[in-house]
C-alpha cells in the first residue's frame, strides 16, 4: 500500500496494478451481497486452489449503492471502510451537517455554555410551550442582573397567605399582663412588653411564685409571712399552706383547733403558735399518722404560752409534727 512513482515506457506489472490501483481506489458496488462475492483468497485461477477474485485487506473503501442485505433496494448509498475485521459504516468516521445525535455526544464532554448562542445580559434560559429552551428576560415584578442577583419590587410583589407554604406569623396577641404594639403590616416592627422588668439585674414583684424544681440563691432570702388568727374550735384547711396562725388569744382559755387533711399537697406546711395561757390542742381525723413527739394519738398539744408547732404535709393524711410540744 501506498504510492509509487511510475516512469514512461515501464512495465505495469499485475501487483503494482492491483495494489497501487485496485486495492486504493473506492469501488462500487450494487449491494452488500456483491460486495461479498467480489473478493476471495487473492490467489489467480491459473494457480490451483485460486479463485481469481482480490484478498480484502484493512484500509480498502468501498461506495454501496444501497447498504442493505435485502435484494428489494430498502437501502440508502454509503461509504464504508474495512477496519481488517468488519465493514464500518461513514456515519463512524464522518457527520454530515445536522446529524450530530445526544449518543454521540460523551457525557464527559463538558461542554462550556460559552458554545451556546449568546443572549442579553440578565436573560434565563426557559422551555417554550415546544419545550424548545429560549433565552427569555424575566418579567413582572422581579429583575434578575448579570451577576445573578434578584429584584423584587412592587407593592403587591410578595403576597403571604393561604397559599404560602411554611413557617410564617400572620400576628401577635397579647397575653395577660404582655403588651403588643405594631401588631401587623408590612415594615412594622413589634414590640411586646410586659408590666415590669424581669432584667437579671431588677426586682420583679408577683403576687404568687410556683416552683417546679430547686430555687438557688445567692443572696439572702426576705420574705414576709401571711398571719391569721383562729378561734376556739376553728378548722384549718389547706388554705392555711405557708401561715403563721395566731390561736388561743384569751389569755387563759384552752382550745382545740382541727386540721382538715384534704387538698393540702406533699411538703405544705403551717405554724401555729399559741398565744394565750390555756393550753392550745391541735387535733387530727382519726387515721391520720403523726411524726413527731411527744404525740398523743392524733392531737398534738403545745406546751405553754408562745410555744409553736409546724405540721408539715408528708403524704394524705400524714404529718411531720415538729415543736415545742408536751403530752
């Protein structure tokens, strides 16, 4: 294979003509079929064993009139190239324009969009009711910029309701003792107040304090206990939880004061001093258990004047009972 130089007045001889003519030149052909019959073992007829007909070798070209096996002409004219193993079709080594398929396109290609036909600062690229994708500018009331940055102008641009899909606050109601100010609408912004400062640094006032858990302090602990008085006879209830209650004030007349053992909760607690002479007498319902000494059945009695007692709710009907006490 190749090219040779032929000089005037030399002798063609049939392997030159067959290698440098014959076997380089694109040959046609009607069909495949004929393609086929028309090579063979490269061996002449007069030798034996030849069948007269060319080797096929790696290289040669070939033009199909049409490129089917079937005998009705179906097929379309190619060029084809054998490769030393098989007949390759042109639409391997060549693509005539408008042919390019997404196939023959490697995934890796990596194509840069710089190869795209180039559109107008700021477009997108969105699919057209073809589903075509076009450059478009985007409309209404948001602007995008070269720089990818978006815009949303308009007083009605943005409208928040029913239809928004998550997390969002329509408005804030006030609670009790809270203020809201500048409760709704666009660029407000709310203040919520309550009626005194509760800064780490300031002294809040409730009226009541209900602790879950542990309380640590600090500093010292004021407080200030609620007083009552009862008479002779008197209950005292659970609303008596945290008092200091005041009994026996006749200077020299005894009485019996009974606790209610409902609704008092475990660790409440109340003191009761006796402030007159008679012997003061704090009883309980039958079945109650008493913790402390000296105790006589279910009646605690203080010893003299100005002696106290603290009962302490332990569980239903049963008390720690702890002061100045006598039997």
């Amino acid at each position: 294979m190749g090219v040779k130089l032929f000089v005037s007045g030399e002798i063609a001889y049939a392997a030159d003509i067959n290698e440098f003519f014959m076997e380089q030149a694109i040959a046609k052909f009607a069909n495949i079929a004929a393609r086929t019959s028309a090579f063979g073992n490269g061996i002449p007829l007069s030798v034996v064993g030849g069948d007269g007909k060319p080797l096929l070798k790696e290289g040669q070209f070939c033009y199909l009139e049409e490129n089917s096996l079937a005998s009705d002409g179906s097929g379309i004219p190619e060029v084809q190239f054998y490769n030393g193993t098989i007949w390759v079709g042109a639409e391997n080594f060549s693509v005539s324009d408008g042919e390019i398929t997404n196939v023959k396109v490697n995934a890796a290609a990596a194509i840069a969009l710089s190869k795209l036909a180039p559109g107008t600062a700021g477009q997108i690229i969105v699919a057209n009711a073809s589903g075509v994708p076009t450059y478009v500018t985007l409309g209404g009331d948001a602007t995008i910029n070269s720089s990818g940055q978006l815009t949303v102008s308009g007083s009605t641009a943005v409208t928040l309701g029913s239809e928004t899909v998550g997390d969002y606050v329509a408005s804030l109601v006030q609670g009790t003792g809270v203020t809201v100010t500048n409760n709704s609408g666009e660029g407000t912004t709310p203040t919520i107040a309550i009626g005194q400062s509760v800064a780490t640094t300031a002294s809040p006032t409730f009226a009541n304090l209900t602790l879950s858990g542990n309380a640590l302090v600090t500093g010292n602990v004021v407080y200030n206990i609620a007083t009552a008085s009862v008479a002779n006879s008197a209950s005292i209830t659970s609303t008596s939880s945290g008092k200091f209650i005041e009994a026996g004030t006749s200077a020299s007349v005894a009485g019996t004061y009974y606790v209610d053992n409902s609704g008092w909760s475990t660790g409440a607690q109340v003191t009761i001093m006796q402030m007159g002479t008679g012997s003061a007498s704090i009883a309980f319902p039958v079945g109650t258990s008493l913790r402390g000494t000296p105790i006589s059945g279910t009646t605690a009695v203080l010893r003299t004047q100005y002696s106290s007692v603290t009962l302490i709710s332990r569980l239903e009907n049963d008390w720690f009972v702890v002061g100045d006490l006598k039997v």
